[in-house]
C-alpha cells in the first residue's frame, strides 16, 4: 500500500510566497509510484484546500493554489474528516515557513490527532522561530553569538527614549533590527543612526510584538544543514557569495544570485568545530528531523551563530538541499525520503512511550 503524504504549503504567514516555492520542488521530488500526494494549500486567510492526489509533476506554480468559500474552522473540520483514515499509513508534510507552519502550531494539531510528520515537534518549533528565546537558551549552552537584546511593544509606546537609550548604550551602531518571530529575512534593517533605527523599530513591529536588536558582526555568512533524530548528523559547511550586505528575502528567493561555495573557505579545525557547534544548538533547543544553522565568520575563522531555521527553505536555490549532496551525496529526492524517515520513526517512539503508560 502506497503512503499518502499530505504536504501543507502557503498559510497566512508573510513568508507564504517563499513558501510555495519550497513546496513545489518537495512536491515534484516525490516519487508518485510510491507515494499518494496530496498538495494542501492553505490561503492567506487560514483557510484549507484540498487539491486532490497529484499524478504527475507539477508544471507551474500557479497550480499549486486555489480559492475557497468555506471557513478555517470549516475547511479544517472538513479535511480531517476526509482524510488520515485508520486504515491507510500516512504522513504530513508541512512546508510552511513562519507563523503557522514553522512555530509548533500546526505541529501541535498533528500531535493531538496522533498523525506522523516531518520535522520538528512543538517545542522545538517554537522557541528556534523566537530569536530571543532561542538566543537566551544558546547563552546557557556557551553557543557564541552576537551581542543581543530585546524591546517588546509595550515599551516601544511607553518611552521611546528609554528604548533609544537602552540600544545606544548596549548595542551601539552599526546594530541589525529584526522581528523576533519571522525567517526569510523579512522585516530586517540594518541601522547605523537613530533617524535608521526608529523606522526600522517602526518596521519590525509591523510583524511582532517583540524585535531583536543585535550587534553587527563583521563577516562572511555560513550555513551547516543537521539532520537526525537521537543521533543528529552536520553536514559540511556552506556560504554564499554575495553582493548585498546581507541576505535580505529577494536575495534568498527572486534573484538567484547567491553563488554557493561548498564546502566553505575554512580551515578544517574550524569546519569541524562548527558542525560540532551546530549538533549543540540541536540538542539544546531538542530538535528532531532537521535544521540548518547559520553563522557568521570572521576573517580571523572566529565564528558566531546567527540562528536555527527548524524549517529551511527547500528550493532552488536553498542551501540546506545543496550541502547534504556536497557532503555525502544525497540527492534532493533522498533527502526528502530520509526526512519522511525521521518523521515515522519520531512518531513510533512517542506512541511507544504512550502505550508503556497505558499498560502501566
């Protein structure tokens, strides 16, 4: 019996765009003689659409997406009663990146109906999405990182002055402004004077009611790809050569610009601390499936991590796919398979604790 795979993509997410590009190319990868998949894709409003099992490639991006009437309760009700049938072995694949998809929200629906998926449970979802708990929890672990603090909504409106004060004296300028709760680069500025860094405060709020402000480190960005449940693997390391100052979102997915260098230009002691530096930060924040840190390195080979993305972007373009394939030959098709792997076997051990607790 074939699986079915029930790959969620799109969502009410800012990064519902990046999205669909992920999902078409984890879509076509799938093979169809041995898997039933079935695209779902949920619209900027939250609803879910069916679109059927699919029966070859997609050719276009514009097939992945339709309209509905129905409601999100609706729709939700709806395609659970339809689908994830007793008797049929299936697993879902989220491909959302951000709010709803990549913060243990959707995670923690699976969870309640019991259903196996790919990738990252609740908690670690949701604190490698928050930039700040994330941050706190790589302090305690002696991960290096930028110098960083945190201003919430509230006291943005409060006192604008203690806010300006509070950077200035602790960050200093040049410092980067980023929503705590977004990927894809979206909503990030950088602020070398007080007229930049309100309206980039400004920006950030637009998206969270919580910004990271963070020291600029001067150095070339680097990305290591972790896979793995108990026994998580790093890949080698990668970077990108660019021509911005940073990776903003049309670098990462409209332009195909970004030249990938893999492995990266690093001695191997330091490569290797990394992907040593990288299963930590898996372990920490109690990953499961896969992640892909991100650094910064010093023309000195002195290295900082930036952030975890609990769900990387997979297209293209994307790093995470090209650096399994540099280090021991995977290709995007395995990589997909390996993943939906992880995700049975992460199920399996939880229903096995369950079931030691019923006997019990």
């Amino acid at each position: 019996m074939k699986i079915n795979v029930y790959v969620f993509y799109g969502g009410k997410s800012v990064e519902h765009d990046a999205s669909l590009l992920s999902a078409f190319s984890v879509i076509n990868s799938l093979d169809k003689n041995k898997y039933n998949v079935y695209p779902v894709y949920i619209t900027r409003n939250g609803v879910w659409c069916e679109m059927g099992r699919l029966k070859s490639n997609l050719k276009d991006i514009n097939q992945m997406q339709t309209h509905s009437s129905a409601t999100v309760t609706n729709s939700i009700g709806e395609f659970i009663y339809k689908n994830f049938k007793k008797n049929e072995k299936c697993i879902a694949f989220p491909v959302l990146h951000g709010t709803n998809g990549e913060d243990g929200t959707i995670q923690g629906l699976f969870e309640i109906l019991n259903i196996p998926y790919v990738g990252n449970g609740v908690l670690s979802s949701a604190v490698g999405i928050d930039k700040v708990m994330m941050k706190d929890i790589f302090s305690l672990g002696n991960i290096p990182q930028a110098k960083y603090t945190s201003i919430r909504l509230h006291a943005w409106k409060t006192d604008e002055a203690k806010v300006f004060e509070q950077i200035e004296n602790y960050i200093g300028y040049p410092c980067f402004i980023k929503p705590a709760k977004l990927g894809s680069s979206v909503g990030i500025n950088r602020c070398e004077n007080r007229t930049q860094l309100r309206e980039a405060i400004k920006e950030a709020f637009l998206y969270d009611n919580k910004i990271i402000i963070e020291e600029e480190l001067i150095g070339k960005e680097m990305q290591i790809a972790v896979i793995g449940n108990d026994c998580p693997k790093a890949s080698v390391v990668g970077e990108y050569i660019q021509e911005r100052q940073f990776m903003d979102y049309a670098a990462k997915y409209i332009d195909g610009k970004l030249v990938p260098v893999i492995p990266a230009r690093l001695s191997i002691e330091t490569s290797e601390a990394m992907r040593e530096t990288a299963i930590q930060a898996f372990k920490l924040l109690n990953c499961y499936g896969l992640v892909r840190v991100d650094y910064f390195v010093t023309d000195e080979d002195k290295f900082y991590v930036n952030e975890v993305n609990t769900l990387p972007g997979f297209t293209a373009y994307s790093m995470f796919p090209a650096l399994w394939e540099k280090t021991d030959g995977t290709t995007y098709s395995e990589l997909i398979e390996k993943l939906i792997k992880l995700g049975f076997c992460m199920h399996k051990q939880k229903n096995s604790f369950l079931n030691m607790r019923w006997e019990k």
